[in-house]
C-alpha cells in the first residue's frame, strides 16, 4: 500500500486553490473491494451490525433519480473502515490544515448512477457551528473513472477565500444546482472559475471546507461513485448551544454528560504529531 504524501507543489496548489487533484490514492483491488462495500451497504447489509449515522438512499425505497448517499459507512463495513481510518490519510490532511492531529469527522458513501440529478453547491464548513475550531478538510475518491458530464464534483478554484456564507437551498436534486454559489461569486464580484474533478479511478482530490463545491447530473451512461474521508483537527470540541444547527442535529448524539470532548469512539483520532492513534482502530479494522 503506497502512502499518501503530498508533495510542496500540490501543497502551494491546495494552499492557493482550495482544492489539489490526486491520480492515485488507492490502488485498484482497493476500488473492488469499496465497489462490492457499496452494493452491500445500499441494500441494507451492514457487516459489523451497527447502522451507518445517515442512510439516505436504500434498494427498493430510494429515488433512483437521486445519488444514493450513506454517511459513516466505516461503522457499519470494515472494507470502508480499513480505507477511512488510515493513518496515512489522517497525517496528510492535518500537516495540509496546520493542524496537530486529525479525526474523521464523517465519511460520504456516494453513488451517483446514470441520470440522477445534480447535488447543489455548498460550503462544508458552513453546517459545522456545532464543533471548534469549525474546520474541515476533505479527501475524495474516485471508484470509477470521472468525466464532466458523469457528474464529477465541481469545485470553484479559490472559493476557500470568500466570504463565509450560512447554509441555503436544496442539497439533493435542485433544479439550478449552481444558482447559491453563483449568488456568492456575485457578492464577492467575482466570475467563478469551476474546476471538474477529472481523474481515472483511484484518483481523486483534497477540497478545504470552505471551498464552493458540487456536481451536476450523471449525463454519461457509466455510475459515478466516490469515497469521502471527511477530516477535523484532533483538537475540535463541541460548541454546546450550536448542536441543533446543521449536522449538529445528528451527531450531537455522542456528546458526553459534563464536558465537550470528542468521544474517540465515534470521531477517532486517526494520526497526531504526538503518536496520538485512537487505540483499537486497527484491531477493529482487522476483525
């Protein structure tokens, strides 16, 4: 397994841009293995027992013109689980942040099929008032090969420096998916450049959490599925009177009685400058 190691180029690419593409992040029998994940987790088999945090599309009840969508599919399937909560991946994301450590905040399993509809334009950071410091770095993985008509996420170069705005509009199947971003672009006077995340599978991107970003609907005839590693510093604390506020509502859930820590349970602490690794992930990636 090659780690992934950033070079100071694709470090200044990110620092400028917001986003740096990757051509390998995972090697092939890697992008089998999620596939077969993915087919177990949208019909409902999830390995371990534990159901994943959001289940937003299932066989037989999902509205096939939507991306089917799980988040935190590691709890609930080791193959995930072994990709998600690598060190490697921890390490990367928060030397890239200046940060002394990273946790997974979430995973997002994506599957986009032939002519499903676009998934609107967003800022991550802005769903995220529930936890300090309200940052939030992404690694995306591509598991087939993208195309920008297959609905490859779109992301807006330097988008990172505008203003930070609140969560708005429709996330999944809106009519104008880039009308909210658009609405930024207009107050900052500025003409978005959009960047399509072109790459082969196994490929894929690193996005900051304030960088605009989307994707429009599958026109190709082939799916789209990704794997994304949602990442927050090893330090990020709840913010108690903001936990019904965006994802707030879902995963205030595991804030402990008496203190604002991060239960390492539930956001693990994938690497740390100190030799912090939340013990039992390997373990448990192993069973």
């Amino acid at each position: 397994m090659q780690e992934l190691k950033l070079s100071r180029e694709q470090t200044d690419r990110f620092n400028a841009d917001g986003v740096v593409m990757l051509d390998r992040i995972v090697d092939e029998a890697t992008v089998e293995a999620l596939r077969a994940s993915y087919d177990r987790l949208f019909r409902g088999v999830f390995e371990t027992g534990v159901t994943p945090d959001e289940v937003n599309w299932q066989e037989g009840t999902g509205d096939p013109s939507l991306t089917r969508q799980i988040c935190n599919g590691w709890k609930a399937d080791r193959t995930i689980a072994r990709v998600m909560l690598r060190e490697d991946f921890g390490r990367a994301l928060a030397q890239l942040s200046g940060w002394p450590g990273a946790r997974i905040m979430i995973d997002d399993v994506l599957w986009k099929p032939p002519g499903a509809r676009p998934l609107g334009f967003h800022q991550d950071d802005a769903y995220l008032t529930w936890f300090t410091p309200q940052e939030l770095i992404s690694l995306w993985i591509a598991l087939d090969d993208t195309s920008a008509d297959g609905g490859t996420m779109e992301v807006v170069r330097g988008s990172h420096t505008w203003a930070h705005s609140r969560p708005e509009g429709e996330f999944h199947g809106p009519e104008d998916y880039r009308k909210d971003m658009e609405l930024a672009a207009r107050a900052e006077g500025s003409e978005p450049e959009i960047v399509p995340i072109v790459v082969n599978q196994g490929g894929g991107s690193i996005h900051h959490g304030w960088a605009w970003h989307g994707s429009g609907p599958n026109r190709s005839d082939t799916p789209r599925r990704a794997l994304v590693l949602h990442a927050m510093s090893s330090e990020a604390r709840y913010v108690p009177e903001c936990l019904g506020e965006g994802t707030g509502r879902i995963y205030g859930r595991y804030k402990r009685l008496g203190d604002n820590e991060m239960d390492e349970n539930y956001f693990p602490i994938l690497w740390s400058r100190d030799g912090r690794r939340t013990p039992g992930l390997d373990k448990f990636c192993r069973a």
